[in-house]
C-alpha cells in the first residue's frame, strides 16, 4: 500500500464510531430551543420540536409513571400549565450527552402566591429520535 494511501486509510478508520463534535450541540440546541419556547410559553414552538410520540414520564424510586402521551396531550397539558399565577421559568445546567440521551439539571423558579420566590432542581434525561424530543423522565425535585 502506498503510504498516502495508509494514512488516508488510518485517518479514516480511526474516524469511524465517533460522534461528530457537531452533533452534541446540535442535541442541546434542541433541548434548549424546547425550553425557550416553554419559557415563552410558545406551544408551537415546543410542538415542533417534539416528537409526534412524544412521553412524558415521572420517575419516583422504582416507579414511573407517563403522565403525558403524544403531541395533543402534551399541548393540552402546557396549555393548562401556562395560565397558572405560579408559572415556572426553567434553566439547564449541567449537561450530559450520550449519543441520543440527554441528562440535564432543570431549575424552575417562580414567584409563589405569598409573594417570594421559589426555585427546585430536578433531573431529567431527554431521548433524542430524528433531531426531535421523544422521551422527557423526570426524576423528583429538591
């Protein structure tokens, strides 16, 4: 084999299985897109980054629960959820991305009914399908 040849041949070999450093951005910017768009209670803009089977899952313990299947449920849920006195603004941090599995920390704050402000932490791992949201667990608050 010619030397040019090998090298050609190692670089692309050693290439192959990685991630490409554009794709966890790509994932956070979906997430965070979603996010921004909650934030600015932008149903249109959570749908379109929402997988049409998209499950919204609770998990406490050994248990979970989907409270929210589909598109449809899950716009009639943050429907609800965006009239509320106590809507919550939400930021990420701590960020891990793992192929198609994103695990953040989401902080909600708040201004509760008496007047002072509230903040929780949980931690939830989104599921990536084709650039869109398929999967949110959430795991309890502190």
């Amino acid at each position: 084999m010619k030397p040019l040849a090998m090298i050609a041949a190692i670089l692309l070999l050693t290439g192959m299985g990685h991630a490409e450093p554009d794709e966890m951005p790509a994932s956070r910017d979906v997430i965070e897109g979603f996010v921004a768009a909650y934030n600015a209670k932008d149903l249109d803009g959570m749908m379109a980054l929402a997988h049409p089977d998209i499950e919204w899952i609770a998990v406490d313990g050994s248990e979970s629960e989907v409270f929210s299947a589909g598109t449809a449920a899950l716009a009639e849920e943050m429907t609800g959820h965006f009239v509320s006195a106590t809507f919550p603004h939400g930021e990420l941090s701590n960020w891990s991305v793992n192929d198609d599995f994103v695990a953040v920390t989401e902080t909600a704050s708040w201004t509760g009914a008496d007047g002072e402000e509230k903040e929780q932490s949980s931690i939830a791992v989104y599921q990536l399908d084709e650039g869109l949201i398929r999967r949110v667990w959430y795991y309890p608050s502190r």
